[in-house]
C-alpha cells in the first residue's frame, strides 16, 4: 500500500506507472506459489518457511532504495522481485503447514484461522501506515525507509521462528 504512495508522491510516477510497478509481484506470487506447494510436500515446512521470509526481509531491506533519486529498474523492482519470491516460497507451504498441523475434523477451522490471521495483519499495516501517509518530502522517504526495515525485521522475525519451531 505504501509503495504506489511514495512512488506518486515522491518520485514523481503516474497512478499508472505506479500500479504496473507492482505487476512483478502478482506474477511471481502466481507462479513461484504453484511451485513451492509441491516441494513444500515433498520437503517438508520448515526450510521453505525459514528461506521465503529471509528472502522478504532481504527485499524489505532492498526498499531502502527507493525514494533515493533512482530508477525503477536498480531502485524499485530488486525489492519487488525479492518480496514476491519470498512471498511465494513462503504462503503456500505455510497454508500446508497449518492445514497438516490438525486433524481432518479440525481443518475448516485452522483454514478460517489462517485467513483471519492474514487478513489480521494487512489491517494493522494498513492502520500504522498512515503515520507514513501524513509525512511529506524527505520525511516522507525516511518514514517509508523506517516502515520498510520494520518490515524486514518481522520478516527475519518470521524466518528465524520457522528455523526453531518447525522440525524437518
């Protein structure tokens, strides 16, 4: 949510440019989550939920780079590119992790609280960005920076309680 912002706001983008700059997200989503389920069963949970978050905290880090002057190509689309990697390697083997973690009976249930678990976390990044939305300028940008490595953060947070958690 806050990349097509600062995308518009500080670097000058078009809504346009600003929406299609995201496209490679929704495309590696796609494609690598079609993927990772079947190493996921093949492999187990574990390594694909520490790896998918280490590499979104990898791309999160990569936002750093935007707002600093550069072009979409070295300055928006590494960290793009490395979110939805990660995010691909991650999501769907973390749907098989929680699905498999309970009994048939159980499933609906821990499918429903899976969503909700998600759907959880976007209202709290979308509530928190609003301290990002009000800034302007360069505040704009440092603000953007912090949420990015805030970002980053959780996400090494995520990969390391994968790593200790989830046996092979």
């Amino acid at each position: 949510m806050l990349l097509p912002y600062v995308l518009i706001t500080a670097d000058g983008y078009s809504p346009l440019q600003a929406g299609l700059a995201l496209l490679p997200f929704s495309v590696a989503i796609g494609l690598g989550s079609r993927l990772m389920g079947g190493l996921t069963e093949r492999i187990g949970p574990r390594w694909p939920l520490t790896i998918g978050p280490a590499v979104v905290a990898g791309g999160f880090a990569a936002m750093l780079l935007v707002g600093n002057g550069g072009n979409y190509w070295t300055s928006v689309l590494p960290g793009i590119l490395l979110i939805a990697l990660g995010m691909a390697a991650a999501v769907a083997p973390l749907t098989t992790a929680v699905l498999s973690s309970v009994d048939d009976e159980h499933t609906g249930t821990a499918s429903g609280f899976n969503s909700a678990i998600a759907r959880t976390g976007g209202l709290i990044a979308t509530a928190g960005s609003g301290a990002v939305i009000a800034a302007s300028g360069a505040a704009l940008i440092g603000a953007f920076h912090i949420a990015a490595l805030a970002g980053a953060a959780l996400a090494a947070g995520a990969a390391a309680s994968a790593f200790v958690s989830l046996g092979d």
